[in-house]
C-alpha cells in the first residue's frame, strides 16, 4: 500500500557520514564535554562565552562538509512523492536543505541561525557569536546566543509536528538514538494514529523494539535502499 502521508525523523547519525559529529556515540559529543555547560540555559547564564565557544567551533567545523547519500535520497523523495510530507531534523546543521529538503522543520533549531534573548528576534547569523555583540534588532548587549534549543527549553514547530504525526501512516526514524524528548515520544504517536513505523539506525537502540520494523546499517546505504 502506498502511503499518503509519511513523516520523517532525523537524528544526527544521518550527518554522521558527512563527518559531523554525533551526540552519544563513542567519541561523540558528550564524551568531550558536559551538556550541562553548553546545551543548557543554566549553562548559559554561568558562562556565556565558554557556551560561544562551543558553537563558533562547530558552526566553523561545517566548512567543507557536505551532504550524503542520505540527505540526497530524503529529498529525492520529497521531491517525488504525491501525499503530504515532512522532515522534521533533530539537527542543528544544513545538511538537508543543502540537499534539497524543502519540506523541513528545524525541531532544535538552526547552527546559522542566532536569536536574542532580550527581544526574541530571530535572524540569519553565519558568523561567530560573542558576548560584546549587541542584537541588531534591539540594541541590546549580551543577549545574543545560539538560535538552538536546549534541555528544558520547548522544540519549535510541535504544533505542526504533532498534527503531521496525527495523520501520518508512515512514520521513519533515521540516526537517532531516540533518547531526548519530545522526539523520541513520535514513534508512539504515529503508532496511535495507526502508522507504520520504520527505524532506520547503525545499530539497534533502546527504543527498537517499539517500531514496527528495523533496519540497520549506514545511513548512506539504508535510506537510499529504503526510499527506492
Ligand atoms: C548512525 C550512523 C550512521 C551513528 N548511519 N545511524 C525525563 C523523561 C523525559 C524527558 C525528560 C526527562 N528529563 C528531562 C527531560 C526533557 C529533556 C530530555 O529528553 N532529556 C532526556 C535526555 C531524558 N528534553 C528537553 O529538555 C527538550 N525540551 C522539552 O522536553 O520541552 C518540554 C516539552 C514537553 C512536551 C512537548 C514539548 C516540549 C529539549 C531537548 C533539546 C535537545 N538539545 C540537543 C542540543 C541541540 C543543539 C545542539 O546540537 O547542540 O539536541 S541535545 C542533542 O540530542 C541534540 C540532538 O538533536 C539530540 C538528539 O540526539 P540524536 O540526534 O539522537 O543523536 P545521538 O548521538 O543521541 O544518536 C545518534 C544515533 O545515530 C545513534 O543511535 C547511532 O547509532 C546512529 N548513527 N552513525 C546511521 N552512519
């Protein structure tokens, strides 16, 4: 049966290929260093620069870095296909849209992107961030930060994303360990409003054993295999 709506999830394991780092694999992320200085408000308030830092280097670390076969395959499909999709990406990088994902939610927001604080405003933001720097938008000193969204802060887009997951019948999770939430509550929205559910993944995860069906292996090579 060919579905007529299908939802997409990814994770930072369908970057992994393009050498961007993930989260919690071996020498990922959080093995180098603790969520709770960088990828919290806490963490932010208690030293904005350090927060900075981290961001400028990974936000620099894209040069260069390029989508695979994965990102290609994902728009390929969107691009072909007849029902209603979306791609929600867990993902702070391009990658997708660099592909040609239109159809595309930010959940955790944007690396190129910056947002203050103060104000709200949202903006383009391709270069470092700083303390000193002053929001064009209202003036202000020191609220600049990352347009990301960190532990205990609300995920863009829920709205939309949970309506999606209301009235798909195809639900695919790619590259995510399934572990931070609200994302990794989807696979069980989906299954209630009665989809199929796909996870698509290196390895086996916690949550596995909740989807419909499995498939491991790389990114690269499963999820132009499964879209085929
Ligand atoms: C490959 C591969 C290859 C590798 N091919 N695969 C207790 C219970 C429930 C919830 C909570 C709780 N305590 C606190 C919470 C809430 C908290 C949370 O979930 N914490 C858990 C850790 C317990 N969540 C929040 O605070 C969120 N907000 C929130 O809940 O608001 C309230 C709310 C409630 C209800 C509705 C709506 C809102 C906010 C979470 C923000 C997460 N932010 C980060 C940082 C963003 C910026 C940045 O990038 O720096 O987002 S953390 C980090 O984890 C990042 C990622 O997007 C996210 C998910 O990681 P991901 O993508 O799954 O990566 P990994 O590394 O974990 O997994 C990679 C996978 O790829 C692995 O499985 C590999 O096998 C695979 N892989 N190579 C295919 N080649």
């Amino acid at each position: 049966m060919t579905p007529s709506s299908i939802v997409i999830l990814t994770g930072a394991g369908i970057s992994a290929e393009s050498g961007v780092d993930t989260f919690r694999d071996k020498d990922g992320i959080w093995s180098k260093i603790d969520y709770r200085d960088v990828a919290t408000p806490e963490g932010f308030a208690r030293d904005p620069a350090q927060v900075h830092d981290f961001y400028n280097q990974r936000r620099r670390g894209m040069t260069g870095v390029t989508p695979n076969p994965a990102h290609a395959a994902l728009a390929e499909l969107e691009r072909r296909y007849d029902g209603d999709f979306l791609l929600v990406t867990q993902n702070i990088d391009d990658l997708h849209e660099r592909a040609g994902s239109r159809k595309l939610i930010h959940m955790h927001g944007e690396l190129a992107r910056a947002l203050c604080a103060n104000c709200g405003n949202r903006q383009e933001w391709n270069g470092d961030l700083s303390v000193e720097l002053a929001c064009p938008s209202c003036n202000s000193p020191g609220f600049m930060r990352p347009d990301v969204v960190w532990f205990g802060e609300m995920p863009y887009h829920m709205e939309r994303i949970y309506e999606a997951l209301g009235n798909c019948d195809l639900f695919v999770a790619i590259g995510t360990s399934g572990t931070v939430y609200p994302a990794a509550g989807f696979n069980e929205e989906a299954r209630m409003a009665g989809a199929h559910t796909v996870e698509l993944n290196l390895e086996a995860t916690e949550g596995s054993y909740r989807f419909a069906e499995t498939q491991h292996g790389k990114a690269s090579e499963i999820v132009p295999a499964f879209v085929e």
